[in-house]
C-alpha cells in the first residue's frame, strides 16, 4: 500500500503510565502483594519524556517482560509484540454506544486516561478498533517534527476478569470484558519497530498500512466473538500453559473460514499470545505460544535432574543389550 492510500489518522498522546512489579512478576508462585490496585498504574508527569524499549515504557512491568512470560510457555524473542498497550477515547465512546445492560452504569471515570490499565491513552475518535489494523506503523511527533520512535500494531488486547470489577460488575457474556473480547475495544498492543521515548502532547500518526482488511474489530470478532468463547477463554489457556493441548478457542466456535485462518496465520506481524497460535492450533500447523511442546519431545521442559535420569536409564538399558547379546552369542559358540 503506497502512502497516499494510508488514511490520515492521528491522535494526541494524553496519558502515559507505567506499572511497577508485582510479586509473581518476580518469582514464579509468589502470591500478589496484599492492598495492591486492580490496574495500579503511576502516570508519567506531563511534560517528562519516557523511553521506549523493546519491552515497552522503561520501568514499566508486564505479563511480557516478567517471569511469568516464560512460565506461560512463550520465548523471550516474542515478548516485544506486547511491549505497548494502547487505549484510544474513539474505543471507549464505542462501548458507551454498545447499550450493554450491566449492573452498574459505567462512569466518567471509565471514559479517563489510565482507567483501563494501558500504557498510552490516545486522545482521538478516529482512531478506534473498526479503523486500526493488524500492522499499521504509528509514527511520533512533537511540535511538528517526527520522532525516531515508530510503533507496529501486533494485536488486539483480549482483556481479563479485571476489567469486569473496574467497570460494570457483570461478569457474564453481558459484561464489558467479553463485550470487548469480540469487539476489540479493551484496546491493542504495539511492539516498538524503532526505538525512541514519547511524553503527554505528542502527535502519533499512521505512517504505513499493509493489511487494510484486517481490522482490530474483525480479528476480534472472527476469533472471540463467540459468546463461549468469550466466556472460556481465560480458562482454557490457564490449561493450555501447562497441558500444552486444551484448545483456546475450539474450530467449532470460531467464525473465520479456513481461508481466513490461513490468511491469518500468514501475518507476520500478528501477535503469537493469544493470537497466532490459536490460529496454529486450529489448522493443526506446527505448535507454537503455549503449544510448542504439542505432539512432539522438547527437552526444555525437563529439569536437569530429569534428563540425568533419563540418561542413566538409557545408559543402564544399553549396557544390559550388551550383556545379553554376550551371553547369547557365548550360548552360541558352545554348542
């Protein structure tokens, strides 16, 4: 797609935030520190500038750049598809639009920068899940010049059970978050393609698009639009990390075509978590994310012990082949 058919989006920067660790962050099993927020985010002062790394905001932690990345069964090389999470207000006046009949009203507070956990709060109604696409590169600019910082939309986010005690207290498929899940919404992740830092007042703006068809809304849709799906889904891939089979979203449930799906899976710049590797896992293609010990030996999963083990077995079965070809072939010659 040639520049003058990139749509002249662009949005300003209202909100930076960043998240300090948690206690499973750090060390795997560790229980969350009590008092702790639902969202505990601390907002970057205007007019101070934050660099932007392959993992994201500095100083800033995440499911991608903390233990609990590894533990889920993802590689270290995947974890900058999540290094941003973006909200947009174009996203939330949507979901104020949608009509969803939830126990409490959503508030003001709903519709402020930071309120859904994000990283970057983009202040624009044209920008939203049915105009940003799997791909797109945001530039940055400030007082009117660019930046080097270029980001790349990698997915949708599909939101947790958090989002449903933030906001609405419906924890059905009423509710915001599975709303959102097939919706696109909760906002979406970028990976930064070039580093730089970004600060409150800075001008992000689509500078390239290569897949105009693929929007954050219908990806969504094709993949959690499903109502069990919306429901199970944070479920089933609890039990796919540790059973590396438990479908995230079964075929039946899904409402993409095969050819939509092999289209998908030929993105390269699709997010593997939560993304890819169910659509991998639903064209019966090689495992990856959480599937990639699927079907096959992968010594990563071993401790060190295990495999001592299992090289002395090997070793002890060897030398007892030995013995008994001998002893066969001793029988042999004294006949």
């Amino acid at each position: 797609m040639t520049a003058a058919q990139v749509p002249p989006l662009k949005a300003c920067v209202s909100g930076l935030f960043t998240r300090r660790p948690a206690q499973p962050d750090l060390k795997s099993g560790a229980a969350i520190e009590a008092g702790r927020g639902i969202f505990e985010r601390r907002q970057v002062p205007s007019g101070q500038a934050v660099g932007v790394g392959p993992n994201g905001l500095e100083g800033s932690v995440h499911l991608h750049n903390s233990v609990r990345w590894a533990d889920k069964g993802f590689l270290k090389e995947h974890a900058s598809e999540r290094a941003l999470l973006i909200q947009t207000s174009g996203n939330l006046k949507a979901l104020h639009n949608a009509g969803l009949s939830l126990r409490e009203a959503l508030g003001e507070a709903s519709l402020q920068p930071g309120f859904w956990g994000e990283n970057l709060f983009l202040e624009s109604l044209d920008l939203h899940a049915g105009t940003v696409c799997i791909g797109d590169e945001l530039s940055c600019w400030r007082a009117g010049v660019e930046l080097p910082l270029r980001l790349q939309v990698a997915s949708p986010r599909c939101p947790c059970a958090k989002v449903d005690q933030m906001m609405g207290k419906t924890f059905t498929v009423e509710g915001v978050r599975a709303n959102c899940a097939g919706s696109g919404h909760a906002g979406f992740f970028c990976r930064p393609v070039t580093q730089g830092d970004l600060q409150e007042g800075d001008i992000m703006k689509l500078a390239a698009r290569t897949h105009p068809t693929w929007t954050i809304a219908r990806v969504s849709a094709l993949l959690y639009g499903n109502p069990s799906t919306a429901m199970k889904y944070e479920m089933r891939g609890g039990k796919a990390c540790k059973d590396h089979r438990t479908a995230g979203i079964p075929r039946g449930e899904c409402a993409a075509t095969d050819a939509e799906l092999h289209e998908l899976a030929s993105l390269e710049e699709l997010a593997i978590c939560e993304w890819k590797e169910y659509v991998f896992n639903m064209l019966d293609l090689p495992g990856i994310g959480r599937y990639r010990c699927r079907g096959r030996w992968n010594f990563e999963v071993f401790s060190g012990q295990t495999l001592a083990l299992m090289g002395s077995t090997m070793v002890v079965a060897a030398a007892a082949t030995v013995l008994i070809w001998r002893r066969r072939s001793t029988c042999g010659n004294s006949r």
